[in-house]
C-alpha cells in the first residue's frame, strides 16, 4: 500500500503545466484524481470543458482513476461544487492542490479595477474558497470520528515571495497572501488532522512563462528536463501523502533544487526609549541600516549583479516592458 493508494486528491487548474502533471503523477500512484480546470485563456476569458476532460482521459487510458470537474475556483459554489463532487466521486477527500492561477501584467497606472481583481480572485480568493469548503468536509468527518491524514498544498511564486516583478501587482500581492494563508490554515487547521504547505515553483516551462527569455532552449544536462512542469510533481505528491509530517512550510522548486523560504523576517532594528522619533533622528538613524534594494533584488534575480549603471539600465528595462 502506497502512501497515495486509494486517496482522493483535487487539485485546480489541473488541465494544463504543473497542475496537469502533478495529476497525471498522483494517478500514476494510486490516487484518485478530481482534475478540475475551466479552461480559460492566461487571463481568464473563455472555457473549455475539454482542457479537464483530456486530462481524465489520458489517466484512465493509463489505468489510473479521475474525474473532470470545469468549475471556476473564483466562484464559491464553483469552489463547493468540486469538494461535494470529489467526495460523491470516492467517498472521501483527502488533499487539495491550489494550483489555479491567471495572469494580467500591466503597469500599476493601467492596471484596471477588473485586472486587479479577476487576478486576485483566481489565486488568492480561489485558494481560500477550496480550502474552506474542504475545511468544512473535514470537520465534520473529524467530529464524526474520522481520523485520517488530510493535507492543502498551495502554490505560491517567487513573484510574491522572493522577488516580485514589475508589471505583476496583483499576480505578486495574491502570491504573498498565498504564503501568509497557508501559515494561518496550518495553524488552524491542525486541529482536524489537516497539514497545509506551500510549493512555489521557479521557470517551469508553461504558457505563463512563454515570453520568458531561455525558456524554449533545450536542457543542457543529461538528464530530467529542470524546465519540465514535472518536476514539481514529485515534491508536491509527497507533501499530500499521507506519510509526510511537514506543515506550515514554503518550499521553493526550481529544477532539481528544493529551498525553504523563510519569508519575511526581522532585519536591523533602531530603538527610542520613551520619547518619539523625530524626523532627523530618524533620517540619520535610518541611513545607518543595511536596507535591501529591491532593484539589485531584481538584477540577482534575472541572472546578474546591479553595476555601476546597473539601475539605469534596469529602470529603462522595466519602463520597456510596461509602457507602450
Ligand atoms: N510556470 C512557472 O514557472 C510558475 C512559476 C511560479 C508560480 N507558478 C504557479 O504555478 C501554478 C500553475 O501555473 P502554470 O505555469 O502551470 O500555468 P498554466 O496556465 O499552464 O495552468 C494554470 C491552469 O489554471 C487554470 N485556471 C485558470 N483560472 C482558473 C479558475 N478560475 N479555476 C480553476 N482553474 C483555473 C487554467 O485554465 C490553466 O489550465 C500557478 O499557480 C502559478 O502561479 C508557475
């Protein structure tokens, strides 16, 4: 008996990139499949019922056990539907990948009202409806008695977490919020027998990182493509098996390379005591601190060290990419 036979695993946004192949290698092990996915264009407009339902054919031609559901995670009944359809399915559930996303980059003076909020809606929003609408099944399951080990997995970006992007303000806020939640629900959580993790995969080669550069080049090494939506799979399978202790964590994907992301932490501090700050206090005492630079930030992040004109180039960098 595997740590995956027999249990009963949705996961979002299943129909295409990570969240397909996280399906397709749970249901190579054992596990019930709920593959859900509207199939909508990378902004959200559209549907296609048959994006999910390709997904469910391939695993049962493999012999594996899955069914489609085409409901959007932004909507609440949506959200509800696809839990009540897993548990009328197989009995039980037992994991939920939150895997969904959507993308509208535009500069924060042209992003629209409705770009912010459909963005948000799918990660964010989306994450907390299936998590509380699975919440709601475990408790009673647990108040009935049932002990059994249950686990969300969300998914978060280094656009949020480590080094948000320009042009992303509403991918990269409900990333971050992505993160805080899954602390909040594990904390929470615990008390129905429910670990809750985060993965936040890096350069996965699917259609929202298309436009990145490098990406359609080939794998230099021998060996498993590290650009290949599968290598997420693995992990993520492992941290909704019922043999993992692990709750609470963030843990970074990018080819072979696992890392923890410790989040936001403490850094220097400056302290008064009993009177307020004034502003020159403040000014000389700020100046004395070792702040991060969320320009050089971004330069590591795209491969290369912030020179001398390094800002300036960055800066022309960014305002090309936002401005028409
Ligand atoms: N590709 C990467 O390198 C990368 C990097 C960081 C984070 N991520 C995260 O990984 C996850 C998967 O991204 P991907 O690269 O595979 O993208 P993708 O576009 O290939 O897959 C996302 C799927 O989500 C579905 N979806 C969109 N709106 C939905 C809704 N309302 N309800 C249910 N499903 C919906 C889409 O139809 C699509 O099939 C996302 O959460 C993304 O933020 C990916």
């Amino acid at each position: 008996m595997g740590e995956w036979d027999g249990r009963t695993v949705l996961i979002t946004g299943a129909g295409r990139g990570i969240g397909r192949a996280e399906a397709l290698y749970l249901a190579a092990v054992g596990a019930n499949v709920v593959v859900n996915d509207p199939g909508v264009a990378v902004d959200g407009s559209g549907g296609d019922r048959g994006v999910a339902e390709a997904v469910v054919a391939e695993i049962r031609a493999a012999g594996g056990a899955a069914i489609a559901d085409a409901g959007s995670v932004a909507d609440w009944d949506g959200a509800r539907g696809m839990v009540e359809r897993a548990v009328a399915a197989f009995g039980d559930l037992h994991a939920v990948i939150n895997n969904a996303a959507v993308e509208v980059n535009r500069a924060v003076d042209r992003l629209t009202e409705a770009e912010f909020d459909d963005v948000v809606a799918v990660k964010l929003k989306g994450t907390f409806a299936v998590s509380h609408w699975a919440a709601v099944h475990w408790r009673e399951r647990h108040v009935a008695g049932a002990r059994v080990d249950r686990a969300i997995l969300n998914t978060a970006s280094g656009s949020g977490l480590l080094n948000p992007l320009p042009g992303q303000s509403n991918y990269a806020a409900a990333n971050a919020g992505v993160a805080a939640m899954t602390i909040v629900h594990a904390l929470e959580l615990s008390r129905f027998g429910v670990r809750v993790n985060c993965v936040s995969p890096s350069m996965v080669r699917t259609r929202l990182t298309a436009a990145v550069p490098g990406m359609d080049r080939p794998a230099a090494d021998f060996g498993p493509d590290p650009r290949d939506p599968m290598v997420v799979a693995p992990l993520a399978a492992y941290l909704v098996g019922a043999g993992c202790p692990l709750t609470g964590q963030v843990l970074s994907v990018r080819g072979g390379g696992i890392a923890v992301d410790n989040g936001w932490s403490r850094g220097a501090e400056l302290h008064t005591d009993g009177v307020l700050w004034t502003e020159s206090e403040l000014a000389a005492g700020l100046s004395t601190l070792d702040l991060p630079d969320p320009f050089a930030t971004l330069a590591d992040a795209l491969g290369g060290a912030l020179g001398a004109s390094g800002r300036a180039e960055l800066e022309t960098m960014i305002a090309a990419g936002l401005d028409d």
